[in-house]
C-alpha cells in the first residue's frame, strides 16, 4: 500500500468517525432538549393529556368557538412533540382528580366550569367579573388590590399559569389559559409555545402564573403580546372578603 492509498483510507476513516461523533452529539442534544420539554409539560412517552375546552350554551354538542379550535391546535402540536397523546373533553365533563393526567384548561370561568373550579381552588387571589350584563367592569379580571379591565379589540388581558400541587415527582401540571376573549386563549398558548424554553430556565418544574396583554387583536391577531407582570404569589394569596380595587388598567 502505497502513501497516497493510505492517506486516502485514513481521510476516509477520519470523517466517517467525525461524522459519526456529530451524530452522536446532536442526538444526544435533541434527547436532551425533549426531555427538558417532555419535563416541563409533564409529558414523559406515550403519556395521556387533556385538553379540557368550555360548551357553547344551549345544545349538548361540543361547539369550540374559532379562536380556542387554534389553542387546541396549538397545544396539540406541543402534545405531540413530547411523544405523547392528547383527549379533548367538554369542560362538564372532565370529572378527574388534580395531578392525574396533565390538563390543558382552555377558556374563561363563564363558559368554563372546570376553569372556574380551578381558579377557586388553586388561585384565589384572582376574581374574574362574569356578569352577563354590559358594564366597563364586565371581564374583568382582579388580581390582588388591581383590576384589568377589557377594551375590547385594543387590549385585553388573558392568565397563563402552569400549577402543580405539592412536591411529588408524579404530579402532573395543569396548565391554564383564562382569556377575557376567546383570542387572548390563542395568544397565551401561543405564548407559551414559543416561549416555554425559557420558562422552564426561570421556574423550573414548579408553578407561575403570568398576567398578559394582548395588544391591538383587530390589527394583529394574536401575535403581539406583552408579559404585564408575574403574579403568582398575589394569584395564590387569598383575597380578603371585601377588597377594593386600587388600579384600574386599560390599555392606551
């Protein structure tokens, strides 16, 4: 065997084990990064979710208004990443306990009992307005001593929360997004998908519960929102049976 002949086999080897040596890292990098995900949303392999969605009133069919079709698609885009499996339930219907299965829980506490059970039990510092009459406080949400109200089309505000009870590593998250309109639930899921990287860097695999605005929904949609504030302990503090609101917030 000549030099030329072997300088050429050893050129061939040296990239094959170079080739081999990247594969070998961005697998291991991509199986480190789903993990991470597959942790965050309490998504392991083949695992079941629910995705728990409000009923139109007035019929006994599943009627998903537009804007929460595209939050369930959001989210079952994230469900399927993680390798894992998804069931879309009607909110009265979905009867199982906290922490079984990871909930995505999709809609406000007027058309969402089991929202509406959520926010009573896990975060009582929150009270969402619900009367059915026209009003400026109609939607609102009040969050410790502060109110955010709706202007409809210009800035509305909308609860991402990730909840967990207790420390056990078995626990299953519900996560929430409770909108002031049905594209405030849009844009939270959007939100998280794009930002639940580095979500999961800040609280790890505990709870948060993230106050948003939508900005100008009749000229974007549901891409521009802004973070207002972390709320979780006020969200988690109860509210004393009387509490006046200190602020009024609208959008400018």
């Amino acid at each position: 065997m000549n030099d030329d002949v072997r300088n050429i086999l050893l050129g061939v080897v040296a990239a094959g084990l170079s080739a081999t040596l990247g594969w070998l890292a961005r697998t291991y990098l991509w199986k480190r990064k789903l993990r991470r995900k597959q942790a965050f949303f309490g998504l392991p392999d083949n695992s079941e979710s629910l995705l728990v969605v409000n009923r139109e009133a007035g019929g006994p069919e599943l009627t998903v208004m537009r804007y929460d079709v595209f939050a369930l698609l959001e989210l079952s885009a994230l469900i399927k990443d993680c390798g894992a499996h998804a069931q879309v339930v009607a909110h009265d219907a979905a009867q199982q306990g906290f922490g079984e299965r990871t909930e995505f829980c999709v809609g406000g506490p007027a058309s969402n009992r089991r929202m509406a059970a959520h926010l009573h039990s896990l975060l009582p510092g929150i009270r969402v307005n619900i009367d059915a009459e026209p009003g400026p406080d109609r939607g609102a949400f009040q969050i410790g001593s502060e109110r955010y109200r709706v202007e409809s089309g210009k800035g509305e505000y909308v609860i991402l929360a990730r909840l967990v009870a207790g420390q056990d590593r078995g626990t299953r998250p519900v996560f929430l997004f409770c909108g002031q309109r049905a594209i405030t639930n849009q844009a939270a899921t959007r939100y998280l998908a794009r930002n639940h990287e580095r979500l999961a860097r800040k609280n790890g695999t505990g709870s948060f519960v993230l106050l948003l605005k939508v900005v100008n929904s009749q000229a974007y949609g549901a891409d521009v929102v802004e973070l207002v504030a972390d709320v979780t302990r006020t969200a988690q503090t109860p509210l004393p049976t009387t509490v006046p609101a200190r602020n009024s917030h609208r959008a400018s």
